[in-house]
C-alpha cells in the first residue's frame, strides 16, 4: 500500500487531482496492516485480509480499481474476501498475476 501513498503525495504536491484511482494492492500487505507479523504472512488468514481493509478504504474517495498483485503464497480465500469487499462498495476489482506471470503473454 507505501505506492499508493507515494502517488497521493506526488500528486498533492504537483497540484494533480486525477478522476480515478488504481490501487495496486497485495493480499500480504492487507495482513500487514491486518496485524499480522512478517513471519507469518504466509499463513492464510482471510480474518487478517479484513483488518487490513480500513487502510484499503482509505483510498476510496475518488473513482477506484483494485487490482490484487498476486503472490504464490495468497490463497484463494484471501482473494475472494478482497473482491467481495470491493464488490460490496460497488468498487471494480480484479487479481493481476503481474509477479507470478511476468511479461508472459496469455
């Protein structure tokens, strides 16, 4: 989520008010913010996704995309507790295999 901080702060700085929002989010920095300790984010613990989401809504003042930056480690329970939050918020979600598949065409 420090990315999307970044963004927020360049984009004040240079007096930019974008219309919409991508947030790049991964299932292990929800657990992160969730409580979690480093050594056990591999652990599947959807609970721990949740109490990650109050810094996921912090970002859901303007028009805004979740893509979920999948890992190995993410399981599917995790995935599916982040899209039904989004969905919940009428919020477009969507899991990009950026790490796991690279630049490899589909």
């Amino acid at each position: 989520m420090a990315f999307t901080l970044h963004g927020n702060l360049k984009c004040r700085s240079a007096g930019l008010n974008p219309a919409a929002v991508v947030i790049v989010a991964t299932i292990r920095a929800l657990k992160m913010h969730g409580g979690v300790a480093l050594e056990a984010l591999g652990i599947p613990d959807p609970r721990a996704v949740e109490r990650g989401f109050e810094i996921l809504a912090a970002h859901f003042g303007k028009p805004v995309v979740v893509a979920i930056n999948r890992f190995q480690s993410d399981g599917g329970d995790e995935l599916d507790v982040v899209h039904r939050y989004c969905a919940g918020r009428n919020v477009a979600s969507a899991t990009a295999n950026v790490f796991l598949a690279g630049g490899r065409r589909h």
